[in-house]
C-alpha cells in the first residue's frame, strides 16, 4: 500500500499534465497502480490483514473460563489442553494467558538469596473445609522451600497444632534427607509465645523449643507486616493453590496428599521460574545436616473422640473397634507412627494400625468376646423381672352368719 506521500507525488504529477504511462515511469509503480490511486478521493488507510488461525485458539474458550474460576498458572493451563489434544508449545499458551489475565500491580522489593544449606522457609495455608467423618473440618497446607535450591515440600492437616507442625517438620526432613541451619518462620504461635525485638531472646512455644534444640537449627522471625521477608514461600502458598489445589478431587486426606507428592515430583524437575535451573539439580549443592547425626523424635498427636454404642470410634474417615464395655464413654487417642493408641481415664484399652483410605474397618474379636452371652443375660433377666403373675376373680359371694341360715329353715323370714 502507498503511503500518503506517495499518493500526493502521483496526484500532484496527474494535474501537472503527466500521463499515467509517464508516471508509471516515473515513479516505478504499475499503470494500474497509478489509475487505482488516481480514482482514491481520500488519502489510503491501511487495512487490516486477516488474523493467521492458531493452534490455540480451538482451547482459547477453555482457558477463559478456567481463568474466570479462579488464578490458574499457564502451566497448569497448559497440561490441561495438552491432554485435551493441543499439540502446540507452552510459549503461545503463556503469553494468550498473559494477555487476558487482570494485571496486578507488584511493588518494587530487593531480593535475598541464601546460600546452599543455610536456610529454609516454613507457612501454613488455608484451603477452605472438607467433609471428614461427617464434619465440616478446615483444611491446611504445610510448606516448607529450601532457600538455595527451591525445592519444595508440601503436606495437607486438619490441624495447625504444635504436635501436627512439629510432624510435618519431620516429614519435611525426611523428604529432603536432612535440615538447614536456620528456618524462617512468621510470628505464629505453635512457634513463638512473646516475639522479642531480637529473636533469639522471644519467648518460645516449650514444645517447639524443645524440638528445634534437639535438632540444632536454629528458627527465625521475620518482621511483621513485612511478607516480603518471607517471599519464596508466600509464593510457593500461592503457587500451590493456583496449580494444584483448584479444581482438584481427592477421595481421603491420604489420597490428597499421595497427589500432591507426586505433583512434587514433576515440580522439583521443572525449570524453576527465578533460578532458571532446576531445583533438582540445584538441591545436590544444598549440603544438608544429615539426620543420622540426631536421635530419633517423636510426636504424639492426641484427639479426643466419643465411643459409639457399637464399640467404634471413627478416626479420618474410618472405624476402630474399642472393648465394648468402653461403649458410650469419651476416649482419647495418641496417634503416633502410624498407630493408633485409645486410651480410657488415661489407661490404654487397644491400639490399631491406621488404615489408609476412607469408609473402612479395624476391628478385633477380642473386643467383642463375651457380648453376645451378656446380652442375653441382660435379656433374660429382663424378660424374668417383667413377668406379672395373672389373677382371675369369680363373682363377689355375700358372706353371711350360719344363724341367718337357720332362722331361714325354720320359718323365720316372711
């Protein structure tokens, strides 16, 4: 197309007398070139090209309304429709989702990048409620990333406990082979009592203190009202909420987190999005504290919970047998490497392995022995004490003196 210069070269050269053959010459253009603007009364405008079909746009519906439900990654995004069909790159999905996605602005902040084996970040998160044993129970999500490589470790509670955070603890270590020399955490309360202006003068949580000592790191605070402190695992609550948390179905609280573990797996592998490694392979510069260098810890996690008149007790969505003389009382259980311990006015009546999944049974005979003959005692002796002897009564005779009886015989009654 010719630009507006161009058309008044050729209109100016028209009224001048030229021919369209001289000014096709002239110029270089066409003679129908010449004619075709010569015949234009306003200047040209350039016209808009059809737009080229693209890979995505069949899935384009797709990912507006998932971005409509809530802040899904283009990651996320992408696995999808892959499985869907599309065959194209994550680029273009990344940069349509860049485009139509509300944009936030981000405050300026200076970032902190620690050393291999120095530190790691720890949050909780919450995920809105779940139904377990027919209740409505909240739903959390422990984090902990490792602040060189950017590993990462989550675990799903329904507790936010000292005894549930202190666990996940343990699990994160094992998950990762060992521990950092300090761990950051937010000013919450299963960690610190009294925050100090200096840290290490803060009044502790006496079971989390006990804990960190035994294993010889040592906890940071980060300053209140300040998240950025704690970015890398503000961002890790975030990102597991948009990536893997929406739209997710799981049968168990068990099942959940078989999911997540392996939705760890694939994470850990992928490029990460500040480092531009992997964390993977960052992880095998971290130089952990191993964990054959501390004795074995454990937690007791205890619950309380009603026996019912059938002699179980439900615990994460399945039944445990208790003796059936505890029925109807209120139990306490300790939950401890995958056991479950009942305990009766502090006195431990069984114990059960946990059993993994939902809607199942523990039970042991022993626990039902004897029940069936004390109810039919207790039947019988009912039956005997409600057994009324029956009483038939003739009709009422008038008792009379045997003198009335002889007056009659001899006449003496008219």
């Amino acid at each position: 197309m010719l630009k507006m210069e161009e058309w008044l070269l050729i209109r100016d050269l028209y009224s001048q007398g030229f021919s369209i053959s001289k000014i096709s010459r002239q110029t270089g253009y066409a003679r129908a070139t010449v004619r075709k603007y010569l015949n234009k009364k306003t200047v040209p405008e350039p016209q808009k090209r059809p737009g080229r079909k693209s890979k995505l746009d069949p899935y384009k519906p797709y990912i507006l309304e998932k971005l409509n439900e809530g802040p899904y990654t283009a990651s996320r995004l992408y696995r999808e429709i892959k499985e869907m069909g599309f065959d194209g790159g994550k680029t273009i999905v990344k940069d349509f989702v860049r485009e139509v996605r509300p944009k936030q602005g981000v405050p300026a902040i200076l970032r902190y990048e620690t050393k291999p084996g120095v530190q790691a970040q720890v949050d909780w998160g919450e995920l809105g409620t779940i139904e377990v044993d027919g209740k409505l129970k909240k739903l959390f999500c422990f984090n902990m990333i490792l602040g060189y490589s950017r590993m990462r470790y989550v675990e799903f509670t329904l507790s936010i406990d000292t005894s549930t955070l202190i666990q996940c603890h343990l699990n994160a270590f094992e998950y990762f082979g060992g521990f950092t020399q300090e761990i950051l955490y937010d000013n919450m309360k299963q960690v610190v009592i009294k925050r100090a202006l200096k840290s290490s003068d803060s009044e502790w949580n006496s079971q989390f203190e006990d804990f960190f000592k035994c294993f010889g790191f040592t906890p940071r605070l980060c300053r209140p009202y300040r998240p950025q402190t704690k970015g890398k695992i503000e961002n890790t609550v975030g990102y597991v909420k948009r990536d893997f948390v929406l739209g997710r179905q799981f049968t168990s609280l068990e099942d959940l987190n078989g999911q997540v573990h392996r939705w760890l797996e694939r994470v850990n592998s992928t490029v990460h999005g500040t480092t531009y490694q992997i964390p993977l392979e960052r992880f095998k510069e971290e130089n952990l504290s191993p964990l054959d260098q501390v004795p074995p810890y454990k937690v007791v996690h205890k619950e309380t919970r009603k026996i019912s008149r059938d002699c179980y007790i439900s615990f994460l969505g399945n039944k445990y047998s208790v003796p059936y003389r505890f029925a109807g009382r209120t139990a306490e259980l300790h939950i401890l490497e995958g056991k479950l311990e009942i305990y009766v006015d502090h006195e431990k009546v069984c114990e059960h392995e946990i059993l993994p999944g939902n809607c199942r049974v523990s039970k042991k005979k022993e626990h039902f022995q004897g029940l069936l003959s004390e109810i039919l005692k207790e039947n019988s002796k009912c039956k005997k004490n409600s057994q009324i002897p029956l009483k038939f009564s003739g009709p009422e005779v008038e008792k009379r003196s045997l003198d009335v009886y002889e007056t009659f015989s001899q006449g003496g009654f008219e």
